[in-house]
C-alpha cells in the first residue's frame, strides 16, 4: 500500500511540474498564441513562424511585437490578444499604447480606441500628432463631426488630416475656411493634385466657378499624389518589406544594380518560391531585367509571359519584352512589342511609352529608316512633354510638345496637349491656333471644343 501511495505521490509532483513548466513557458495559464499566418503566402508564413518561435512571454516587448505583425497582416483577434497579454506583464509606453489603439481602430473597436489613444494624443510623445490623426479618423467612422474636427485639428501640418478637416468644412457650408486650410497645404505641396480638386470643391461650393476652373486647370497638370496613409501603414510597408519575398526581391534589385548578375537571378527565383500561391507583376519585371543582364533573355520572356496571362498587358510589360527580343536579336519581334507599348497607355508618371518610342526610333535609325526614326523621335518627345506637363513643368511641356507638333503635324492629340500647355502659360493667341488645327484634324475632339471655347 506505502509502495502505491508512493507512486501516486510522484505522479502527482510530475503533473505538478508539467503545469509549472507550461505556467512559466506561457507567462501564465493564458494558452499561447496559436495565429492563422497558414493562409499568409510561402515567405510571410515562414518569417511569423520565425518570430513566434522566438516570442518571449515574460516582455512587453515581444508580445507588441507579435502584435504589430500580426497588425500588419490583418489577424486582428491575434493582435488584440498580444497587446492584452502585454498588459498583464507590465505597462505600455504612449508608442506601444499608440500602436493597442491603432489595432483597435483596425479591429472595429473605435470607442475604446479612442479612449486608449487620447493619452497618447495629450502627450508631448512624437507620436502625439499621428495619435490626434487617428482619434480624428475614428470619430468621422462613427459620424461624430465636431469631435472629428477638434482632434483633426490637434496635428501638425498633416496632409490627411487638412484633407480630411476640409472634406468637413465644405460639407458643413465652411467652404471658405476649407480653401484657407487648402492654401497652406497646396504652399507646402504646389504639386499635390488633389489639393487643387479639393480646392476646386471648395470653390464651387461658393459658387466661384472662375476660381473652380482654375483649380481644375492646376489639377490636371500636377502628378503629386499625397499618400493617404497614416504613420501606422509606414510601419506595415517597413514590415512587409523586410520579411518573405519582398526582402528576396529588394536583394535582387541591389545585386542587378551591382553588376551582380547571378546573385540577381539567385534571388528573383527565391522570391517566387516565397511568393506562393500568390503573384505580382513587380516580380516579373524583375526576373525579365535579372534573366537579360545574365544573358537569358528567353527565362526573362517566359516571366513576362506568366504576366501577360495573369494580369494582362501593359505598356511597361511590352517595353521590357522588346528588350528581351532585341537581346535575341529578333528586330522584327522588338519592333512589334514596342508598337504595342506605345498604344496601350501607362499611368501618368510611367516612362514605358516614351521609352517604347525612343528604342523604336534607335532600332529605326539602325536599319537606316530615317522617316520612321524621325516620326518616333517626334512621340518621344510627345510623350515626354505629357510627362512634364504631369508633374507641373508646364515651360518645359510646352518646349518638347513644340517640337513633337513641329514633326508629328498630322496628330491632334499632339495639338491638343500643346495647347493646354500654351492655356496654361497664358498663351491664348497660340492656344486659340493649338486647338484650331486639333480640331481641323479631328472635329469631334470634345476638350479641344472646350479649351477652345476658354481661350477666345
């Protein structure tokens, strides 16, 4: 009987001990974060399993950080859970107490964000501003205005936030306020096309539509996008592209830039394995400029190809595939994917259809074409003056558009572009004749109509 008692009493101290090791390996008898990062892609999966594993459950540090990932990847119950352990371990700093609120916010939890980030927000901590920002945006979620435009107007030169305080304004019959909030953001940003729409609204809502025009006119010749991000979605883009297969690609690009051919390539294909099952053309770029610098143009096609059946074309993708042609010295095929490139159109601040011009001219050039050389010269120029006129440099637009419209005398969008220019410079005599001939070419040409109609 004594022997059996024995054996019960050690089974009893072994349990005991199993719980105290599980009590110490889990900071407490709280089970330990079990994260749903299985539906994140290759990479991303392996480097959260990676930080897990190192996960100490005794500091406030770790769990935040846990946290924070799981943030970025938008497991919310998970971050939720890592910022509450925290707090059981010890008491948060205003920018860990900012980053509880943010994923809070992000969770749908506005109330208590609010409240875990007013602190943060009445403090003298750097991230007293951002957290004034976030309190501002949480209140419009839940429609309270008032509070919304105390707070937004707590923060310090914050282009969201003058977005979001004059959004307000013009709604509530503050326009003229809204245009004095524009002003000072347009001064520190002449570029930003959506200050000028905004001021534009602004003014309409005065009913000033001279002044409305005027905005528009600005806004169609600037590229400048402010990015509509708080500091909190820096900090998943610092994430996210330190980890999986942004980080193999960033080292790819490195390598290429070094003469690093091999290493390039290397990395680009690393990148794809850590991208399953997921696929973005950025990588296809990538492996099509790694696969010709090493001598492979025909990897680099397949890529693209991969590309075009996914995503479908785009300008940049023809640009690249002619290079790849042209490095298999298949003129005939180059010439054609960059046709294509010159047709289909980039986005506003994308080189590829000028450049699909300029390596058309040169190959023209080369096979001793001088008329089509020339004419492809004349797009070049064409679309490098759109360019400039995109990004405000409406002298230099005006320069290069004149000479595109000195060779490529039988395109009425040529016209139509320098006469905008010539609009915006105050030109009218010269605009008046821009848009005539535009409309000689094409009579139906609908903004011609209407820039012509502005200039007399």
């Amino acid at each position: 009987m004594k022997k059996l008692h024995g054996v019960l009493l050690l089974v009893i101290l072994v349990l005991i001990a199993m719980i105290a090791t599980r009590y110490s390996s889990n900071g407490g008898f709280s089970p330990p974060v079990v994260s749903r990062v299985h539906k994140l892609e290759t990479g991303f999966r392996n480097a959260v399993r990676e930080i897990e594993a190192a996960h100490d459950v005794n500091s406030v540090e770790s769990w935040v950080k846990l946290g924070e990932i799981y943030t970025t990847f938008a497991l919310m119950p998970e971050a939720e859970y890592c910022f509450r352990r925290a707090l059981k371990v010890g008491d948060l700093d205003f920018s860990q107490q900012f980053k509880f609120g943010i994923c809070l916010s992000r969770r749908g939890k506005l109330e208590t964000a609010i409240a875990v980030l007013k602190p943060v927000g009445a403090s003298s901590h750097m991230l007293a501003s951002h957290a004034n920002l976030q309190i501002g945006l949480d209140y419009l979620r839940l429609d309270d205005r008032p509070n919304a435009e105390m707070f937004l107007r707590r923060t310090e030169n914050d282009e969201i936030a003058d977005f979001a305080l004059a959004r307000i304004l013009i709604r509530d019959d503050r326009a003229q306020e809204a245009v004095e909030i524009l002003d000072r953001l347009i001064e520190r940003s002449p570029n930003s096309m959506r200050a000028h729409q905004m001021q534009g609204w602004a003014y309409e809502k005065l009913g000033n539509e001279r002044e409305a025009r005027n905005c528009l006119d600005r806004s169609m010749h600037t590229s400048e996008m402010i990015i509509i991000h708080p500091i909190s979605r820096d900090w998943d883009e610092r994430n996210v592209g330190g980890m999986g297969a942004a980080r193999a690609l960033t080292e790819s690009s490195a390598s290429l830039l070094a003469g690093d051919s091999a290493t390039a390539t290397k990395k680009v294909l690393e990148s794809f394995e850590l991208l399953e099952p997921l696929w973005r053309p950025a990588y296809a770029t990538q492996a099509a400029l790694a696969f010709m610098a090493d001598g492979d143009p025909d990897t680099g096609l397949f890529y693209l190809k991969r590309w075009l059946i996914r995503d479908g074309e785009s300008a940049h993708l023809w640009e690249l595939a002619g290079d790849c042609f042209l490095a298999k010295q298949d003129e005939a095929s180059a010439e054609a994917a960059w046709l294509r490139g010159h047709v289909v159109r980039a986005s506003k601040s994308v080189q590829a259809n000028a450049e699909s011009c300029r390596k058309l001219a040169e190959l023209y050039a080369s096979q001793g074409n001088d008329e089509k050389a020339e004419r492809y010269r004349g797009f070049y120029k064409y679309e490098n003056g759109r360019l400039q006129w995109r990004d405000n440099k409406v002298q230099e637009a005006n320069n290069l558009l004149s000479q595109a419209a000195a060779t490529l005398k039988d395109n009425a969008d040529v016209w139509y572009a320098l006469a905008e220019a010539q609009r915006a410079l105050n030109d009218r005599n010269a605009a008046q004749q821009s848009y005539a001939e535009c409309l000689r070419l094409a009579p139906n040409h609908g903004r011609a109509l209407v820039g012509l109609e502005l200039v007399q």
